[in-house]
C-alpha cells in the first residue's frame, strides 16, 4: 500500500455489519506505561519488557444496528477496495467528549496512516456535535497504543488501578484526552 489516500471511510450500515470484527487483530504488547502524577499533571514513563507477547481482544458481540444512523453513537469502517481495514467505534459521552470505544486497524495495514484517518472522521463527527474533545482508555501494557494517541495529541488525564481488578495481567486503566482548540 502507498499512501492513506488509497483508503474510503464509510458510516456503519447493515451490509457492513460483516465487516466489523474483520479488524480484530492481534497486537504486540512489549511495555508497559508507568504514570507519574507530580504538581497536578499526569506524565508517564514508559518500561519495556523483557519478551514480547502478541494479544487479541475477544470479537465484541453487540447490537451493531444501534450504531446506524445516530446522533449519540457512530461507528466507521475504513475500507481499501473491497476489504475491511480499520474501524472505529464512538460515543457521546455525557462530560461534553467524544468517547472513543474502539479503534482498530487490520495488522498489515499499521503504520500508514489508516488510525490517524479514522481519529479525523471521529473528531470531525465529534465537532459536528459541538463536543469539546475525544477521550478513550488503554491498558497500562498497551505501550504500542499509547505511543499512537501521543502522536495524535492525546494526554493522559486520568488513572485507575482498581477497573481491570479481575485480570491479574493489567495493573491500571490509562484515560487518555484530547481536547479541541
């Protein structure tokens, strides 16, 4: 692939609903983001791990027509030809901020610009509706994920260590922000 122009975002419809899990690829998790809360701001270190694993969320199982063609909700496939690449999934959440639920790009599409397309299309939908920004969450040891939101602009806001209590493998919840200008 040469270049993100190559690439056509579309609005979630019924005969896209068979692409949407088409994204859900393994990533590698190599680090691990260690937050620091100093003078009322938040700012990280990042530590690397010894060995690398590769780690693939379950497929999510939702009503996806409740994302089609609403003023709260939306998600977008990002398409390359015929093939489903990418996808993101968002919210209006109630503080005024575009919450992100989901981002995805398929693995051999990584590192073209097909994630910083779909966080445009998301802040674009975002700022139709007159919200002050875009939030998400990551997992402490999605170092590669983290990385990515920095670049976007994101900052990180906020932590909790209790959210993930059942999974003995992550040990805090990182919400990122990005607030529009």
């Amino acid at each position: 692939m040469n270049s993100a122009e190559e690439i056509t975002i579309f609005p979630l419809q019924n005969e896209l609903i068979k692409d949407i899990n088409n994204t859900n690829d393994s990533f590698k998790v190599f680090g691990k983001i260690v937050p620091i809360f100093q003078s009322g701001k938040w700012s990280f270190e990042e530590k690397l791990f010894n060995e690398t694993q590769e780690i693939r969320f379950p497929d999510d199982q939702l009503d996806w027509s409740q994302y089609i063609n609403q003023e709260d909700k939306a998600l977008f496939l990002a398409y390359k030809d015929t093939k489903s690449i990418g996808q993101i999934r968002i919210t209006k959440d109630w503080n005024h901020f575009c919450y992100i639920e989901n981002i995805a790009v398929k693995k051999e599409f990584r590192g073209y610009g097909i994630g910083k397309l779909l966080l445009s299309k998301a802040e674009e939908w975002a700022k139709q509706r007159d919200l002050i920004g875009m939030s998400l969450e990551t997992q402490d040891d999605n170092l590669g994920a983290c990385r990515f939101y920095v670049i976007q602009g994101f900052l990180l806001g906020g932590v909790d260590t209790l959210k993930q209590s059942y999974n003995p493998n992550i040990e805090t919840t990182l919400y990122w922000y990005k607030l529009f200008k």
